[in-house]
C-alpha cells in the first residue's frame, strides 16, 4: 500500500525539524514542541497534523514573530525552478507555510515577503489569503507586480491565491471584490509559457464562471482576439470545461 500524505509528518519529521530549528537558535524549546507534538501526531490526519505542528512551533519559540520567520529563511533551502519538485522535495515545509497562515495576518510586510521567498522551494497560496482577506487593496498592489516577476513560481502564485474555489481553503471573494486588478493579474498571465501557471490561470477562470458568469464572460471576449496566443486559447478551453456540463 502507498504511503499516505499524512504519514510522511510523522514522528521522524518531528524530529529533523526540531533538530534544523534548534541548531539556528538557543529560542527554539525543542523539548516543548516535541512534547506538544510527538504523543498527538500519529492520531490525526494530515489538516490536523499541520496544524498541530504550526502550534506548536508558535509555542516553542519564545521570540517575536518576524524573528521567528527570519529562522525559517534559513531552513528553506535551494529555490526550485519549473514549478516541479513542490510536493517532492518542498513538501516538508508546509507546517512552516500553515504557522504563516495562522500567524501571520497581524504582520503583513514580513508575512508577504516570506510567502515569496516560500513559494520557490514550495507554495504559499494559502499564507496568502489571510493577507489578501485583511488588506485586500495592499495585496492586490504586490501581486499585480509578482504577475510579472521573473520567477515562474512567484508568478503563478500571483494567480493561485486569488481562486475563489481554491481546495482545502475557505472560498475567497476578493478576486470579485477587486475585479479590475484580478483582471489585470490574470491577463498579465494569459499568455505565459509555463502550463504550471497556464493551468492556475484557467482554474481561476473555471471558479469565476461557477461564481459570476457575467465576469467570466467579460474576461473570456476580452481574451478572444484575432492575434490571441495559443497560451491563451488553452488557458479558456480548460477555463470554460464546466460550460459543456450544463
């Protein structure tokens, strides 16, 4: 039988990331977070898992939040290029993306910059939306310039964030709230090479036609040019995959 997702978060794991955390810093309690953690783990499934480790990690480090991310910088390792290698290599850092989720809305320039930093060696979409649900207009700002980032994956997480529908997430309305600029990010996408982001961007057009057809539509005429790039005839054909269903 295949290894269950949940089961790579075992107690091993508890371990290599005490033992990474308390290597960098004398204000990691390795002994408290074990102690939170090991006796639990097993029991639970993997959203249970997640976030039983990021709580326990904000009780196991007796310094400020900023301070707390500057530590996990230092864990995170080589970027990835390609949007490969999230979940076979970066897979290991999603309790340190769910602390951000968690903790991280009160610290919006920290919290934003790291979910940066974080989606290169794995993902950050759901660091993001906390931030995006507070401080909607500051988020939209940062993202509209990620759309354009040189970095494949900081630019797909411009787009992946923003779902509507995003599994595992609650639903996020701000994509509808701040059209014109979801718009912007999403058409600054259109044509881009990478399916990675091709795909998030089609998902993003299928959450919007389940949600508001009208502003489906309105992208999709808008999209549909004389000169429009096989990208971007991709990106509506998955988008619209719903409409026949009807």
């Amino acid at each position: 039988m295949a290894k269950k997702v949940k089961d790579y978060y075992d107690i091993s794991y508890l371990e290599e990331l005490a033992a990474k955390l308390s290597a960098l810093t004398s204000n990691f309690n390795k002994k408290k977070f074990l102690e939170l953690t090991k006796s639990k783990i097993e029991d639970l499934e993997f959203n249970q898992r997640q976030e039983l480790i990021a709580k326990a990690l904000y009780k196991a480090f007796d310094i400020e939040y900023e301070k707390v991310l500057i530590i996990f910088g230092k864990i995170l390792g080589k970027e990835l290029r390609g949007n490969s290698g999230a979940f076979t290599e970066g897979w290991w850092l999603w309790p340190i993306g769910k602390y951000v989720e968690i903790y991280g809305d009160e610290y919006f320039e920290a919290s934003i910059d790291f979910s940066k930093e974080l989606t290169k060696r794995f993902t950050s979409e759901y660091c993001m939306r906390p931030l995006i649900k507070k401080y909607p207009a500051r988020s939209f700002k940062i993202l509209k310039t990620w759309s354009k980032d040189e970095h494949e994956r900081v630019r797909r997480l411009s787009s992946e964030c923003l779902r509507i529908r995003l599994p595992w997430a609650k639903k996020l309305f701000a994509a509808l709230e701040y059209f014109d600029e979801y718009f912007e990010i999403l058409s600054n996408l259109k044509d881009d090479k990478d399916k990675y982001i091709q795909k998030s961007v089609a998902n993003n057009l299928n959450d919007l036609y389940k949600e508001d057809k009208d502003k489906f539509y309105f992208i999709v005429n808008t999209w549909k040019t004389d000169n429009i790039s096989k990208e971007c005839e991709w990106i509506i054909k998955h988008g619209s995959r719903n409409i026949k269903m009807e």
